[in-house]
C-alpha cells in the first residue's frame, strides 16, 4: 500500500462482478483480513491532520483565547481550568453538528462530498426524521422545511456564541454563561423531537448532560457529575460488550489499523485464509483488552483515594481511547476518543479524589441519586428493550450488538434514488467519480464482506437468500450505513436511522416496483435473551416478513457461509391478498407509477 495507491484484492474487477456472490464475500472478507479497507494512506493521514490542526489545535485555540488564558501551547497552565473542559465540549458539538468530525470522510462512506452534515441538514426539502411523528405535536412528515433549516443554523450560531461570549464566575471558577447553554439544550431537544438524526449526529446523548450539569451545578458538585458521566458512558459499553457480539467486531475493526503487521492480524483468526472466525487472541482482545479494561480501570478511576491507583488507571484509559483511535474504525469518531482521553486526565487526575472530589463531596444525596438513576435509565432500558432505545444512548459504542441492514436493487433500481433532494449522490457514483465503474461497484462489494465478519452479516446474507433465491448475484447488494450516509447526510452504525421510517420516505419520493428495493434488518440483542428480531423490507410492499435468529447460529458461521444460510424462524409474513391490496392502493392514490 502507497501513500497515494490504495490495496486492491488481486483480482480482475472487470470480471470481478460476474462471480457468485459469496465467492466475491470470500475474496474481500480475507483481504480485508490483511488490508482493512485498503486506503491509501494519505487518507489516514488527512484524518489525523484533521484531528490534530482542526480539533485539537483548533479546540485549545478556542477554548483559551476566548477565556483569557493561554497561549494554547502552553497546556501546563490551563489544563486543569473547568472551562477549558467546557468549552472543547462544546467544540466538539459544533463540528459534530456541522458534520466535520464522526462519520466524515471515506472511512465513513463519504467520498465526494467528504461530509453530509450541514450541506444535507442546511438544505431544504431533504429527509429528517421524527422519532414520535404521531405522538408529539408539530413533528410529522419527513420533508425538511425552512423552519428545519433555520433550527439548525440556529443551534450552529448558539454554539459559536457559547465559545466566544464573554464568560462568567461561578463561585471558585468561571464558566461559560448558562443562560446560553440552556438555550443551546433547548434548540437540541426541539431539533430532536423534529429530527433524531441531527440530535444523535451532534452525540446529545452524552453532551447535551454535560452542558447540563455545567449550566447548574457548582464546582465540586461538576466535577463529581462529570466524572459519573463518562463512567457511565465507560462501563455502559463495557456491558454491552459481553455476550457474542463483540469479538467479532474485534476482527474486522483492528485489520483497518495501518500501523499494524498483517501477521498480527491473522493471529486474531483461527486459520488465515480458512477460516476468519475469531481466534483465541481475539476473544482476549475482546473481553480482557476491551470489556474488563472499560469497567475495572472506570471503577477504581471513579473511587480509588491512592494515588498510584488512580494515575494507572489514568493511563490506562488514555492509552485504551488512543489505540482506538488508531484503529481507524470506519464509522471514526476520533475527535470523542481523543476529547475522551482528555477528560480522563482533566477529571480523575486534575481533579483527584482525594483533594474533594470524591463521590462523596456531592453536597446532595437527593441530586446525587438523581443524576445517577438519570444517566442509568436509558443504558437499562437500551438493554433490555433496544427497539425502543438507540444504540448511542444506551452506551453501547462498539459492542457489535446493534440494529444493522443490508439494501438489496434490483439492476437498474438504484439509480431512482437519484430523485431524493440531498447533498450527495450514490455512494457507487461517488467511488466511480475516482475509479473505474467495474473497481467502483468491486470497492462498495467490500463493506459487505466487512458487514459479513461480523455477528449481524450472516443473518442479513441469509434473508436475501431466502427472499432472493439465485436472484441474489445479480443484485446490488449494499451496506445501509452507506446508503443511509446519502439519503439522510449521517450514519453511526445505528440501524434505527434506516429503518421502514426511511425506507417509506424513499419510497414516497422514488416509487419502487415490487421486488426492485429490498431490504434486510435486525434488530439489536436484548441484553437477557439468546435472539435477535428481524425484518425484511420491500421497499413498495411495507415489512413482508418478521421473524427471529439464535446468535449463536449467526456467530458460527464463516462470512461466506459455506454451509448456507443459518435457520430463520419466521414469526410473520404478508399474504399474498395482503401483498395484492397494497399495490392496489398504491396504484389507486398515484404512488405506484
């Protein structure tokens, strides 16, 4: 791999298409065993410019000139200052909102533009999103409006004004002025009941209490509230990887890190290019390198009084958040990751237990209590009922356990989607703007192996097979965060941003036949129960079917299931009177052309 020239698989991408399906799955899950995604490695290193001069240079120029303090080079002498802390926070809102920091760049699916963001939420007439279009007054339809436009830049210039407005004391400490901070909380609720993708785009699940508690609370009081915060975010995802899921997540992930020797990565697979379930090593990895690290070193950060203790830990939790994000995941949140690394050293060792910042500082039992059943609800109920909790709110980054789909068109289909109002076009169009046609539809087959090496791909894959029969090769298979990145300007890995919700709003605007747009998928795991749900798709019909999977059969399998698809117990299905009816209003209101 160049600095310039991606890793390609050694194969003909002329002729690459006209294989069997899972003999394409086969070819691309064991390259990108060895290569990842196969970029060239200046894009890593656009990444890591964007994180260094954008981010982190750009977050601690702000943060400190607006304050009074600095130089910003000079980190000795403000590190320790509560609205530093605040105002990288509110840093980090801004770019997540504009659409420059997670889920930017190819990594994330955008290729030509690099963002969604704010040329997809800043324009008119594009699909939002309600998450209780029935239920709460003023939020229905998925059409864009001004008024939806004029929220979002609104929400953009009050977090401008939260970073440079003069700032006020607060006791022992200066902060940002509340009253802009509430404002800013409450535009991110409203845009949130109007559409959910910008409120989780902008990670208001975590930062919006952030704000909160530096709007209201006095200094022990933060710190102490802060510190409950991010380990409950820590510990939440710690959970949330036990179980199956997460090993498998472990795979595919640490593959796309470039600095890593291809013989490392094969040790993570039983037997390179056999078979890429997970080996002993990963499983290690998994659930001693990730799940026991993210809660023990949270623990001991959040109650040890000894010193030694604490600054282990400390690093620890540094280095675990920086060799994340070295990995490059493909959703990157690198710019939480290195926010998150600093706040590890800013709360637990800037503001150490034993100097009152202990837990039991908290000047009220009542708030404490308070605070902590708040930041626990919705990681209990994410868990036991993810249908009705996204992923991000219930503290599960990077668990593997998490609503996924796959789009299937027909030949030919796909292209009606360029009849959505958005910022960009197909993400195979995007590709093909740099590559050939025939390496551009080879390079989108990739995230589908990649989707395959994890628990959902083999239960995805068998629906299509189910529904598809041999018609499965000679469709377009695509990974729905991909799809979804173009449709609504955003994906993070939750499979709630693309579900019938979507698929209805694209077919209002596109008017699928029967059979051209299918789409496969699942639901997150219950944290108490050994199955997942499923559904399937047609775009034009509604949900044809529902049913269920064990994990375990999922997780047994191979990415090119070798052995066919893994058993589906259907729960539901649309009869055909049923499936006849609707055509039959479709045609009779106009939507069918």
């Amino acid at each position: 791999m160049g600095f310039t020239t991606g890793d390609l698989p050694a194969v003909d991408p002329e002729t690459f298409a006209d294989r069997p399906l899972f003999e394409r799955i086969r070819i691309l899950s064991t390259h990108w065993l060895e290569y990842g995604f196969g970029t060239p490695k200046m894009v890593h290193a656009i990444y890591v410019v964007k994180l260094l001069v954008l981010y982190v240079c750009g977050g601690l120029f702000v943060a400190t000139a607006t304050s009074g303090l600095g130089p910003f080079w000079q980190v000795a002498s403000y590190w320790t200052e509560p609205i530093v802390y605040e105002k990288l926070i509110i840093w980090t809102v801004l770019l997540e909102t504009l659409g420059f920091a997670g889920s930017w760049g190819p990594l994330a699916g955008h290729f030509k533009p690099m963002t969604g963001g704010v040329l997809h939420w800043g324009r008119p007439d594009t699909i939002r999103l309600p998450p209780w279009p029935e239920r709460v007054p003023f939020t229905g339809g998925d059409r864009r409006s001004i008024v939806d436009v004029a929220l979002y830049l609104a929400i953009i210039a009050t977090t401008v004004v939260a970073l440079v407005a003069p700032s006020v004391s607060r006791g022992q400490i200066v902060l940002v002025r509340p009253t802009i901070l509430l404002v800013l909380i409450g535009l991110l609720v409203v845009m949130g009941l109007r559409d959910k993708i910008v409120f989780l785009a902008a990670r208001s699940e975590q930062y919006v209490p952030a704000m909160v508690f530096f709007a209201t609370l006095g200094y022990v009081d933060l710190i102490v509230a802060l510190k409950l915060l991010i380990v409950a975010v820590w510990v939440g995802a710690g959970i949330s990887k036990f179980g199956r899921h997460f090993t498998r997540v472990v795979v595919p992930m640490v593959s796309n890190t470039p600095w890593m020797p291809k013989a490392l990565k094969r040790r993570n697979v039983r037997s390179f290019p056999d078979d890429l379930r997970p080996s002993h090593a990963a499983s290690l990895l998994a659930h001693v390198g990730g799940s026991t690290v993210e809660i023990l070193l949270p623990l001991l950060l959040l109650f040890s009084m000894n010193r030694t203790v604490t600054l282990v830990a400390v690093v620890g939790m540094v280095i675990f958040h920086l060799f994340i994000l070295s990995t490059f995941p493909l959703a990157v949140p690198l710019e939480w990751n290195a926010l998150f690394a600093f706040a590890t050293v800013f709360l637990f060792w800037g503001h150490p237990a034993w100097q009152g910042f202990a837990v039991a500082d908290f000047s009220s039992p009542v708030v404490l209590v308070a605070i902590v059943g708040g930041l626990l609800f919705f990681p209990v109920l994410g868990n036991l009922r993810p249908d009705l909790v996204s992923f991000l709110p219930s503290m599960r980054q990077y668990a593997g356990n998490w609503a996924s789909a796959m789009w299937a068109f027909a030949p030919g289909a796909e292209a009606k989607l360029d009849r959505i109002t958005r910022a960009a076009g197909n993400t195979v169009d995007q590709v093909a703007a740099t590559y050939p046609r025939p390496v551009a539809e080879m390079l989108l087959t990739m995230p589908i192996a990649w989707r395959s090496m994890h628990s959902q791909g083999p239960a995805l894959l068998s629906m299509f097979v189910k529904h598809l029969g041999d018609d499965i090769h000679r469709y377009s298979l695509r990974e729905a965060e991909f799809g979804c990145n173009t449709v609504v300007g955003f994906n993070f890995g939750d499979g709630h941003f693309h579900d019938e919700q979507l698929i209805e709003a694209i077919q209002k605007r596109c008017r699928f036949e029967p059979g051209e747009f299918l789409v496969a998928w699942v639901e997150s795991q219950p944290i108490h129960k050994d199955h997942q749900e499923y559904k399937v798709i047609d775009a034009a019909l509604g949900v044809v079917e529902r049913g269920t999977y064990l994990v375990a059969d999922a997780v047994a399998e191979l990415p090119w299931m070798p052995d066919g698809p893994i058993p589906l117990n259907v729960t539901w299905t649309r009869s055909p009177l049923a499936t006849a009816a609707v055509v039959a209003e479709r045609e009779s209101v106009g939507v069918h052309q």
